[in-house]
C-alpha cells in the first residue's frame, strides 16, 4: 500500500489486517473446503490454536492463505492416524520455522513447508480426536465430539487416519490412506485390521445417530471396493484343461454386502488362482447354471445376514453335479458371513477370517481332490 499523503486523515489500518479482512477466506469457506463445520474451525481454534493470525474486532473472522495452509498440513497429518492434540503442533511448527528462516511474516509457501512433515511428527485435530481418560471435554465440546468420534476402540493408528479422513469426506486422502495400508501390510492384514474395523465403527455410528453419516460410510465402501479391485491382479494366463476349475465366489439372493467377497477374491487372485466373482443377490437359478457350467472346485456363498442365510439353498448347491456319467464331481461350499453363524451345515466349511479362507481354498484348489463320484 502506498504512504498516505497530504492531510492528516484517519490512523491506517494494519497491513495484515486489511489483507486478512480483504482477501482472507470466510469460516464457512474454509469449513466447505476441508470437509468440517465451522464449530470445529472454532473448536480447533480454542483447543490448538490453529485459529485466524488476525482477528479484526467486531467482523468475521477471516483467514489467510497461511492459516489454510496450517490447517490442511494438520488435515494431511491426521489423515495419516496422527493423534490430534499434536498435529495441529506440527503444523504450527512448520510454519513458524519457515517464518524464522525467512526472517518475515510466515511466507506463501507455509503450505509446503508445512506439508513436508512426517506424520511422525504428530498433529491431531479436536472433531476426531478420542475421549481423554477423564471422560473428555465438557459442554459443547463433548457434545461436538459426541457427535463426530467414531468408535474405534483399540484399534491401529491407521484405523483412525482413515475414519478422520472418512468422516471429513475426504476422497484423496481415504483413497491413499487404503492404498498405503494394502502396500505396507499386505492384503488380508490391510483387511482385517484395517478396513473391516474402519467400517464397523462408521455403521455402528450410523446405527446410533439416527442415520446420520451413511454419506461416510458408502464412500468409505467405495474407496474400499475400488482399492481392492485395483489390487486384484488380471490373469491373462490360460489354464490348461486338466486344471481345477474355478472357486465361484456369490452372495446369496438378497444380500448386497459385496466388499469381503471382493476382498476374498483379490486375495485368491493374488495367489494365483482361477475365480468367478458373480456379485450381489445372485439368483439360485443362475448359481445352479453357473455351477454345472463352470464345473468350480469351490463356490463360497456370502451371507451377511442370517435372514439371507438358506441352508438348503447352501445344500443345494453342494449337491450339484457335473461331468460324465459315471465320474460325476460337486463342488466344495464354503460359507462365508455372519449370517451363518449357529447353523448346523454338515460337510461345510465356515471360515472365521479372510486368512482362513485364502488358507482352506488354496490347499483345496492346489489338491484339486475331487467330490464324491454321483
């Protein structure tokens, strides 16, 4: 701004203040863009102080590109399973230090500097972060967190990187938290002990909050779907005709919970065998046809709730044939899912975890002993 001249007039406001008031972004903005409300913003603010650098009286608040800048490094940092009370820390810290390298007021590049963090380095932020040991924040505060903590329990810290991430609606950052988790772990781990128990805590807290957050949960569903088959390997290797035939992998009519099934068949894959992912709700017709023609060494039927669990349904599919006479095959059924659990299924195996299952279907596949002959 240039220097005022000629009469004396009206004391010039403060640089940074005029700059906040004029340019800086609205708390309503600023909450749209990282996925929060603004009783967080403000919530944060009080708890971290990670609030607007200047505070003009009696207007909004505005906040600056470097204040944005702190809060989305703090975003990432949490994202990545940082505990709260401390990446709201780091995230001040980045920018304090690129301030004091500089010698000037904290530069436009804080996002970088800010955002070149480990996660290591620790920040966290209050909407998510866990009760403390003497039953949390009081008043609005343990209202707001009521609202927004999922229920993890013990749980990784990549669990609750994912759930922060999930609840803010944060596609990029739920996208790389399961790609990281599947790299780092391996499939069945990234599985059961992360995604399952990410999803667990977002229905649970859709069970108990009046509906709320199914927007959370089918993204996080989706992000899941589309990591799992990302990492499903494409055989374009063709199998000889003396080789085992397929596992066929089908939830049962009427239920639509497809993710372990997905799971499951990204990790047989992986392990190099054959298999036919048929879906949701397939129909008995079409899994009788699909069995006769496919002539499968396996055939899992999902269930994830005992009212879509039919045994003579799961009996009916064990007792199916194929091949010549004389030398007549039936497949192996696994059954997969709650749904089953306390049903008497003689000559079924019911696997308890996704290693379970790899574990049983891939000594199955590589026997490749074959049913009773009819």
């Amino acid at each position: 701004m240039d220097e005022p001249t000629g009469e004396p007039g009206p004391p010039e406001p403060d640089t940074k203040e005029t700059a906040a008031v004029g340019t800086g972004m609205t708390t309503g903005g600023l909450a749209r863009r990282l996925g929060v409300s603004p009783t967080t913003l403000r919530s944060w603010d009080r708890r971290y102080g990670v609030g607007p650098a200047v505070r003009p009286d009696g207007r909004h608040r505005r906040w600056t590109p470097q204040d944005v800048a702190v809060l989305e490094a703090m975003c990432r940092l949490t994202a990545a399973g940082v505990p709260p009370a401390e990446a709201a820390r780091a995230a001040r810290e980045a920018a304090a230090g690129a301030v004091a390298a500089e010698g000037r007021a904290v530069p436009d590049d804080a996002r970088s500097a800010a955002s070149g963090r480990s996660p290591d380095d620790r920040a966290c932020t209050a909407e998510e972060q866990p009760p403390s040991a003497d039953g949390g924040p009081s008043g609005s505060g343990r209202r707001l967190q009521a609202a927004t903590t999922l229920p993890l329990g013990d749980v990784r810290q990549e669990c609750r990187g994912l759930a922060r991430a999930a609840v803010r609606l944060d596609a990029p950052a739920v996208d790389g938290q399961l790609t990281s988790a599947v790299q780092r772990y391996g499939l069945a781990v990234a599985w059961e002990e992360v995604m399952v128990p990410t999803l667990h805590a977002v229905g649970r807290k859709w069970a108990s909050s009046g509906d709320r957050y199914v927007e959370v949960e089918h993204m996080l569903s989706w992000h899941i779907s589309t990591v799992l088959r990302r990492v499903t390997p494409v055989s374009r290797t063709a199998v000889p005709d003396s080789a085992p035939g397929p596992v066929v992998l089908a939830c049962v009519p009427g239920e639509q919970h497809t993710l372990p099934l997905e799971a499951l068949n990204a990790g047989l894959t992986e392990h190099g065998m054959p298999t036919r992912m048929f879906g949701a709700a397939v129909p008995a017709e079409a899994l009788t046809a699909a069995v006769r023609r496919l002539g499968p060494a396996a055939v899992v039927l999902w269930a994830q709730a005992r009212s879509t669990a039919s045994l003579p349904l799961a009996r009916h599919v064990a007792a199916t044939q194929w091949g010549v006479r004389g030398a007549r095959r039936h497949p192996m059924v696994v059954l997969g899912g709650p749904g089953w659990a306390g049903r008497s299924a003689q000559g079924m195996l019911r696997p308890s975890s996704l290693k379970e299952a790899l574990s049983l279907l891939t000594a199955r596949y590589e026997s490749a002993a074959p049913g009773p002959v009819g």
